[in-house]
C-alpha cells in the first residue's frame, strides 16, 4: 500500500492503494466518483473512459502509480454544471437506451473535440471505435458528437 | 374505445396528502381478487390512513405547486419505459411534461402486477390502466374547478396541467385544484381520449434519467455502496459439466484487505473491503475441479445436431394436411439448413447485486429484470418469508434477457447469510462471459415443395438445438399459409446453461425462415415480397389450419417497407428483404448492399415496424434502430465456442460485439394504425439478419447459411459494412 496523491476534476485527492491498483477502482471504490464504468477491464470496451491530461485513456488499465502528476477528468468533472456542450448535445440528441457506456462515450467524444473542433465521419469512427454500445445507439452518438460540434467555442 | 364501460371503484384510491396538502391518486395494478377483497374495508375508512397500510399501489401525487409524481415500477434497462409509462399517465392527464417527476419504485408484490421486464410486454400490459389512472385524475380535478366555479364539470376543458372554463375565460393550474380534487368522490367511469387527440403520446421525449446518465451519478447496481458493505468476487467452475474437489484458499486469505473465503456450492467466494485487492486474491486462490456431467465441445454440439436432425424422436409441434403427398408430388423440392452458436448476453453492466441478510430479514439492491422472482428464489434458500425482504431496483445496466435469471441475486444473498454481514457480489467480465445463461446453439433444416406453378404446397422444419427448449415458433408465418405442413423441435440437455436472449428463439429463427423463403421464392421465379404477399393472400382466402397472427397487419409493414426503399427500382444497390411477426408485434425490413470496385458495403437498412400506437417516438425509434444494430452485429460478428465444456472466448478482446463504424445507415418508419399498443422490445431484432443475407445474395450470388456471418467461407474477404 502506499499513499497517491491525485488531481481529478481540478482537486486533489489522496489514496491509499497498492501501486498497482488501475485508475478505475481507485475513483470508483476509494473516492466514489462511480460515474466511470466497469465494462471489461481490459481496455476493450471504452465504458471506463477519463482523461489524463486532456488525452482520452481507459483507467481499467491505468495502474494508479503511473498516474503521477497529470490532471485526471472523470465525467463529474467534464463541466461543473453538466452543460458541456457534449453533455448538452447528449441531452438534445436523447443518445441514450440503458446509458451505462454513455459517460465513456462522452468522455471518448469530448476528447476528440477538444483537440479536433470540426471532425469528419471517418474521424469520429476512429476515435470511438474503442467504445462499445451494446444497445446499439452509435447513430445517435455520431449525431451527438455532430450537434456538439457546432456548440464548441 | 374511449367511454370504459364501469371503472371499478376499487381500482382507485385517492387520498389527501396529510401534510402538503394536493391530491395523491392510487390506482391499482393488481387484479387479484384477494386483493379487491382487502381493498374494500380499506375504502371504508380510506382518508384518515396512513399511506403504508394501504393495499394500493403507486401513486399519482399532485403537489400544490404543480408538481405530479409517477411511480415507475417496471425494471429499466434500456427500453425507456421509466419515461414511457409516465407519458401515458400524462397524456390523459393532460399534465404539462415538464412538471412531471419519475420516480422508480421497489418491488412491491401486492400493488404492482407484473412488476418485470421481458417479453416486450410492459406496455401491451398497462396501456389500459395507466391511461385510466390519468384519467381519472383529470376528472377529479375538473370536478373540483367545477364546484368552485358553480359551473358543470361538462363545460371545462383542460390544456397542460390547467383547467379552463372557456366561455368564462376562467382558469386554474393542476396545483391549485389538488386539495380539492382529493375530496371529489372517485369516478366510475371515465373518459379516455381517442388516438388522433393524443399530444403527448407519439411525441420525442427525452428520457428522464438524462441528466443523471451524462453527469456520473450513481444510478446501477455497480454503483450502490453501503458504509460497511464487503465486496466479493466468486470462483465458479472453470467449466460447465465441473464441480470442486479442492479448495486452498490459504495464500487468498493472507492477501491484503481480504476478510474471507467461503466455500458454497460449487463456489468459491473472495469477501475483501475493494475490488482490485479481491481480484488480486483471486489470482492466488487454488482450486480443482472434477467432471461431474458431461463435458462438451462446440465440436461435438455440430456432430450431435446432424444426429438429432436425422433423429425418430422429435416433438411435433405442428402439422397440417398431407406432408409425404404434397413433397412425393412436388414438381421441385428444396432443402437448406442454418446454424447459430451459443451467444452471450454481455450486457454493458455486468452481474452484480448488494445484499445484507439480518435477523430480522433481508435487504436487496441491484439491477434484475425480474425481481419479484429473486426476492421468492431468495425467501426459498433462506427460509425467510417474502414479505421481510426488501428489494430496490436499481437502473439496468442492460438485460437482454440475463437478468431474467435470478442466480446471482440469489448467491449474493446466500453469501451474504454466510459471512453476516452485508455484502455486494460482482462479476467480472471473465465471469460472464464463461459462467453462463447463453442463447442456445440451434441448428435447423427447412424444406420446401414447390407445384409446377410454384406455388409452396408443403414446408417442413426440424429445429435442433441445445437446452433450447422449442426451437420453434410454429404458429409464425408461414403457417396458416401452406397447406401441407409439419414443423418439429429436438432439444439436447446439456450441463451449459441457456436461458432467453433478446427475441427468444426468434433471433435466429427468423434468420433461417427468411433466408430459406428467399431462396424458394428464387426456385419459384418469383420476388420476393411478391412470394411472401401471395402466401399471406393464400392464408386469408383459404387458411390452413389456424392463423395466430395478423395477415392485414403484416401486409401492412411488408407494404411500408417496399415503399420506404424504393423495392425493386434501385439499380445501384441490390436490396434484401425480410418480415418478422414476434411478441405480438410485425416488423418487416430491406437491407442495401453496394458493390463498388471489389468492395462489398452495407449501406443502409429500412424497417417499418408495427407496433400499433408509439408511445415515445424518440424511445421508440431508437429502440427499432437498437433493435436493427443489436441483430446485425450478431448476425455478422459474435460467436461463443466450447472447448472442454468451457467457453473460447472470455472477454471482449476475442468475443465481437459489433462498433460504430460498423453500423449502417438505418431508417425507420412505423405503421399508423391506433391500433393499442403490441410491445416493441424485441421484435425489431429478428428481421435483420435475413434482410442483410438476403441482399448479400443479389449482390454476390453467394447464400449465407450460418451465424456468425463473417467466420463463413462465403464471407472470405468481404468486408460488410466497414466504413474505414
């Protein structure tokens, strides 16, 4: 065991876990931001998806000791209001059915359009292709991501 | 439809809400006698109650300030029924939606009938009754502004959440009138809308958890903590037809933050205080197993349906007219066999539920699609009556027929009474994906007898399949529309547990059965959709044997389809088609294949469904569209195999669900008929795989014959569907 300390969503947060403890479960059973999914734990599924310094990242793999300094966004920190125009873009499109992979996918999709404000089709497929719906919403989250799109500063 | 002949009396309960005031309406969902019996001293003497002795049910609660709550009873995991079922309330409410607040409600036995989710039932089941309960709220409330104003009820109407006197210019809010509303004698009948005035039903509503989804709260069973609660994994057999010989938990036990090891049945539980160091014990636990059942292969599941297919002993299940004369006399005969594998459910959510068993009774929480069948598996192993156990619904995770099972809630809570203390079990995704509860591996063979006409004058089909049950739907067309006819199932008991998979049976039935018509029609030299049409007029002109489903309605979706694709006048995309009747409801869909340069693409795919009046457009739009992706990505990719009794496939790594750039295009239309609503769950998903075999052949010339399409040699470097 041994003592993290962790920025998530602009605070910091200590842990004491053992070193390789993956990112998830620290978030999930020690600091209770349970908004990340469980899905695979294997980096397959995309429904444990944060960012680590603003870079999408599945935190089931991420052991807690390879975290070290860099800024963690989980999907209770993407906004402080919940209005992140990805978030509202959701909302507008009603993405989702069972909407236990939808924080992942937001999080997969609010990644890509920090970095790219206007993606094309091809685009968007390549950055969510690690992100499974077993429901079968991907049309709605490929509008979503197009609505959210035009709703970025 | 819309006067009701007699509301009875005790299908309501109004009562004042003691402390805020407004109007708090009960209606029953129960219909048991027993119940009505309890009901009537309880209406004796009903206003001076306290709400918890009351034998009703969940209540419509209308606040002074507006504010109307629903309860919402029934699991929700995906099919929005925790907004759809709050709609109908509303509509004949006329509630304003953005004063309505959705509450999920526990289990409760004695108020709510048919508390579960399965079947595509939910709202076949309580379309009657919910709209009866907005109803009878409305009329309550209009009653109320009707004393108030000294005028007849007959004169008000109500818009959003109001009641108007129009020829007054009077009005007042929902809210206003609740109190009073509460005093007004419970209505013996009541007047329901009619279909074209509805304003709400058939409109895009968002679904209510919205918010809570796309922010993180906790909301599924995964998420539920409890100061004090343990987290435990469990070791199950490593494969089917196994059992413990040994167990060494001694090097588990000495891993940190690890407060047990417990042995139950075939199990090996880990109770630690997080669930990283339980996995980690985990990996250090020993134990052996030994052969207790039969240990099978996929290997010997193909050989032994090519027995069973060949097999004396078969279940008829249906059989009209002469089958040896009509195939000795026909001018062609055509025999064809498909086959699927074992699926797993792998919904996105895996296996959990929280369980604390006390002294003085049990506490349950967690995602399950039937719960009142957990809480009764988990009052017979424990020896605890049902009515000291509680149980919370939790939102699903997803489903797809899984969490019918109540397994393990019910090892949740064994585990639980062991340690004494309270206790959440989780699954991992290993262990649902090896653990079990599959869609069964089937194989079937179909046959055909055409006339020198073509026309189909017999059809056999022999369903085989593994702990499948029937592997038949044989009232389904084509029966009613063959005249010779005979269709049989062969079940295999294997130690491999199955249990329903979205669209039971059908989901590769319809694949079979659609792809097979395609190819008779073809020997008959005759379309498609005009092939399948001619069977329907057949079967309306001269039945044989009984038709249990809808001709008119099927014509109808087969009809909205071709239109919707342009069938037939395309000539840059080669179109397939298929039609489905299942849980009540008929979806029949077109699927578009191009071939440009070599490169074979999945374009789009149409369907036009049938499921009498749509609740909410948007839910159930994406519920068809779900539906058409959940089928395809099936059909085309995932594929559970056994080696040793034990599956391949363990993760999501080598076991295929289907991604974004996989899915085509997919548009949906449905049939506009009023007629009450007929379940929209499932009956989406079992058109897809013809449509898009059937389009693959006019874009090929190659048939598909077995699931997963993409491990099929007719497959080898084609690439359906990939859009990178």
């Amino acid at each position: 065991m041994a003592q993290y300390k962790l920025q998530i969503n602009g605070r910091s947060y200590e842990a004491d876990v053992e070193a390789d403890t993956p990112l998830l479960w620290v978030l999930r059973d020690n600091l209770g931001l349970v908004g990340t999914k469980y899905g695979c734990g294997i980096a397959q599924c995309g429904a444990c998806t944060v960012h680590l310094n603003g870079t999408a990242v599945r935190s089931c793999s991420l052991p807690v000791s390879a975290v070290g300094t860099k800024s963690v966004t989980t999907i209770e920190g993407l906004s402080s209001t919940g209005d992140h125009p990805v978030q509202r873009a959701w909302n507008e499109v009603d993405v989702a059915q069972c909407g236990y992979c939808q924080a992942g996918q937001i999080m997969s999709a609010s990644a890509l359009l920090a970095k790219n404000p206007h993606p094309t089709d091809e685009q968007i497929y390549t950055a969510m292709n690690g992100n499974i719906c077993r429901c079968g919403t991907y049309h709605r989250i490929r509008e979503a991501i197009q609505l959210a799109s035009t709703k970025m500063k | 439809m819309t006067i009701l002949p007699k509301t009875n009396r005790r299908d309501f309960l109004k009562l004042a809400a003691a402390a805020s005031g407004g109007l708090l309406l009960g209606f029953r969902w129960s219909s048991s006698a027993a119940a009505t019996e309890d009901i009537v001293q309880v209406l004796d003497d009903t206003t001076a109650l306290p709400l918890d002795t009351i034998d009703f049910n969940s209540y419509l609660s209308i606040a002074p300030d507006g504010i109307i709550t629903i309860f919402s009873p029934n699991p929700e995991l995906g099919q929005n029924i925790k907004t759809s079922f709050p709609m109908i309330v509303a509509e004949e409410l006329d509630a304003d939606w953005a004063k309505v607040k959705v509450l999920q409600a526990p289990l409760d036995a004695k108020k709510f009938d048919r508390q579960l989710t399965g079947g595509s039932g939910a709202i076949p089941h309580s379309w009657e009754r919910l709209r009866k309960a907005g109803a009878t709220a409305r009329q309550m409330l209009m009653e109320a502004a009707a004393k108030r104003w000294n005028v007849s009820a007959s004169e008000l109407s109500t818009d959003k959440g109001i009641v108007l006197h129009v020829a007054s210019g009077r009005k007042l809010g929902y809210g206003e009138l609740a109190t009073e509303a509460s005093r007004v004698p419970v209505p013996t009948e009541v007047k329901l809308k009619e279909v074209k005035d509805f304003k709400l039903i058939g409109t895009p509503i968002r679904n209510v958890d919205n918010a809570e989804m796309f922010t993180g709260k906790p909301l599924y069973g995964l998420d539920f903590h409890r100061e004090g609660m343990f987290i435990a994994m469990i070791q199950r057999p490593a494969a089917f037809g196994m059992k413990i010989k040994s167990v060494d938990a001694a090097a588990a036990k000495a891993m940190p933050g690890i407060v047990d090891v417990v042995t139950f049945k075939n199990n090996v539980a880990i109770v630690g205080k997080s669930t990283w160091q339980v996995n980690k014990a985990r990996k250090v636990l020993k134990v052996e197993y030994e052969a207790e059942g039969a240990i099978e292969s996929t290997a010997d599941h193909d050989k032994l349906f090519k027995e069973l297919l060949n097999s004396k002993d078969a279940a008829v299940k249906r059989k009209d007219g002469d089958v040896e004369t009509a195939f000795k006399s026909a001018a062609k005969v055509i025999t064809r066999e498909y086959q699927c594998p074992f699926l797993s459910h792998a919904p996105m959510e895996p296996m959990n539920f929280f369980a604390h068993v006390r002294e003085d009774g049990v506490e349950l929480v967690g995602p399950t699609q039937t719960p009142e069948m957990a809480r009764g598996e988990v009052s017979k192993l424990l020896n605890i009556p049902a009515d000291k156990i509680t149980l919370d619904l939790t939102r699903l995770g997803g489903g797809f027929g899984r969490r019918l099972k109540a397994d393990y809630v019910v090892e949740a809570a064994e585990l639980s009474s062991l340690i004494k203390a309270p206790v959440k079990v989780i699954w991992t995704r290993e262990d649902d994906m090896t653990g079990g509860s599959y869609r069964p591996a089937v194989r079937y063979r179909f046959e055909a007898a055409l006339d020198a006409k073509g026309m189909m004058i017999g059809y056999k089909l022999r369903g085989v399949g593994i702990n499948a049950g029937n592997t038949t739907r044989e009232d389904n067309f084509p029966s009613g529309a063959v005249d010779n006819l005979l269709i049989e199932t062969v079940d295999h008991q294997s130690p491999i547990t199955t249990g329903a998979w979205r669209a039971p049976i059908t989901n590769f039935l319809a694949f079979a059965e659609q792809a097979f018509l395609d190819e008779v029609a073809s020997a008959a030299n005759q379309d498609p959709i005009q092939f399948r049409l001619a069977l329907l007029d057949k079967a309306k002109q001269s039945p044989a044997g009984a038709v249990k489903y809808s001709i008119d309605r099927m014509k109808a979706v087969i009809e909205l389809a071709a239109e919707k694709s342009g069938w037939g006048k395309k000539k840059d995309v080669a179109q397939g088609f298929s039609v489905y009747f299942s849980h009540r409801s008929y979806v029949a869909q077109v699927a578009e294949i191009s071939v440009k340069q070599g490169k074979v693409t999945l374009q789009k795919i149409y369907a036009a469904a049938d499921c009498g009046v749509v609740v909410n457009l948007s839910g159930a739009y994406q519920q068809v569209r779900g539906g058409v992706v959940d089928g395809l990505g099936h059909a085309l990719y995932s594929n559970l195999t056994f080696k040793d009794g034990a599956t391949e496939q363990k993760n999501f790594n080598n076991y295929r669900l289907i991604r974004m750039k996989e899915v085509p295009d997919i548009d949906v239309y449905f049939v506009n008929n009023g007629i009450d609503p007929t379940g929209l769950g499932e009956p989406a998903l079992p058109p897809t795989g013809g449509a898009v075999a059937n389009a693959l052949f006019k874009a090929t010339g190659k048939r598909l014959y077995n699931q997963p399409f993409t491990k099929q040699e007719e497959l080898k470097g084609v690439s359906l569907g990939e859009r990178l």
